[in-house]
C-alpha cells in the first residue's frame, strides 16, 4: 500500500468536493456502506461478465477514503489496484489498505502525470460525475488511460430521487453541481469516444431504503432484485441510482 498526498486540499471550498466527514460517516451510517457496496457490485459484474480476468489494472477516479477500491480487491483478487482522489483530508482518512492498493491525489479533469496513457483494464467512476464542473473533460482523462478494449464503469445517482431524498435531509453532505440522469449519462459516455455495452438502474428505493433504518440488506441479493426490477418498466424508476459500462474502442 502506497498513499501520495497528504493535508488540505488545494482548492477549498470546490462545490462538489467531498471531505474527511464523508470518511467517518462511511464508518458508522449504514446507508453509504450499502451505497458503496452496491457501486463496488456494478463493478465486479461488469468485469466479471465481459470477460475480464486474472490480474486487472483498475483504477476508480473518486475514491474518497479507498475502501471502496478495498471492496473490489476483496472480490476481483491481485490488481494492481490505483485511486485518485482530490480531497488530501478525505484521501488521509483511508483504512488499512491491502497489498497492491495505492491512492493518489489529483484532479479528475487532469489525472496525475504517474498515471500513464493506456495502461488501465477498467476505470471506474462511481457517483463521481455528478461532483464535477465538468464531467466530459473526466470522462475524457478514463478514456486517455484506459487501455484498448478497457471497461469504463460510470455510476450516478437519480436527479429526481436525489432530490426526494435531499429534502428528507438523506444526503445534504453529498454536494452534487450536475444533474445526471441515465440518459445523459449515456449521451456523455458516447460522445467521450466509448461504445455503450449496457446501462441500467439500481438500488431499488424499496430495499435501498432499508439501511437508513438501520435494517441490514445483503448486497448479492439487493443486486439481483435490482436485476429483475430493470426488466419491469412500471417499476424500475423507483431505482435511485444509474449506470453505464462501456469500452475503449480497440
């Protein structure tokens, strides 16, 4: 385990940037563990259904405290495993990080120059895109370091139940500047030079609900019913949150 960066960050106050709170609350609030559990999921079955395998070069843009590139090494196996993350307080904040785990500061609109062209399998950016002043110069810094044929895994919360849940007061330290709705995140994957390979919904407000009253939710099975909900048009715009993977054209 390898961290660079250390101290605030350089630009305080950015809007979307998120901090060392949102670190401790991933430690105690049930809620965002299931948030981050369920993005990892996406993920894992991205990678794991489009034929990737063995050792992957995986790198999440946003990774906050690293633990939700911790989730992914648990279930992808050996990496090398990279996370880059603006905020030096929220990047400080990390756990205990496995061999092969390495987080970096830097912009998701200009990586770090020790990441370099072409050299990642898969790039996640889960609830990300919706932080960021611009999200189409981001998308275009995953797609410069992605290999040939690498998987992007985009995700990002509903603009109409985020905002449902911003007036219950839900997520009011979550600091989104852009409304991104599957449409559109479809529409910036694609114009950023990626072929969509699948898109969907999850979390299920039924079930996604259930960890904010503390009612314990086992991720497996909240991603299968997500997968059932998504075939049954009257009921799958309850799910709250988005995704698309996509791939590098080789």
């Amino acid at each position: 385990m390898h961290v660079i960066g250390s101290g605030s960050s350089t630009r305080a106050g950015l809007a979307g940037v998120m901090n060392a709170s949102y670190a401790r609350a991933r430690t105690t609030k049930p809620a965002l563990v299931f948030r981050l559990r369920a993005r990892a999921e996406i993920v894992v079955r991205a990678v794991r259904r489009y034929g990737f395998g063995g050792s992957l070069q995986v790198l999440e843009v946003g990774a906050a405290d690293g633990r939700t590139l911790v989730e992914l090494s648990k279930h992808l196996g050996r990496g090398p495993y990279w996370g880059v993350e603006y905020d030096r307080d929220l990047l400080s904040s990390h756990p205990p990080l496995p061999a092969g785990v390495e987080l970096v500061q830097g912009d998701a609109h200009a990586l770090p120059d020790s990441i370099n062209d072409a050299s990642f399998d898969v790039v996640s950016m889960l609830a990300l895109l919706e932080h960021l002043d611009d999200p189409t110069s981001a998308l275009g810094e995953a797609r410069r370091v992605l290999k040939p044929g690498g998987l992007i895994v985009a995700t990002c919360p509903n603009p109409f139940w985020d905002g449902i849940a911003g007036r219950l007061g839900l997520v009011n330290d979550d600091h989104h500047v852009n409304r991104i709705d599957l449409p559109r995140l479809r529409t910036l994957v694609r114009a950023s030079g990626f072929d969509v390979l699948e898109s969907g919904r999850f979390m299920w407000a039924p079930v996604a609900s259930l960890p904010y009253a503390h009612v314990p939710v086992h991720v497996p099975l909240a991603a299968a019913i997500d997968r059932i909900i998504s075939a049954l048009p009257a009921v799958r715009r309850l799910c709250v949150n988005a995704y698309v993977v996509a791939q590098r054209p080789t």
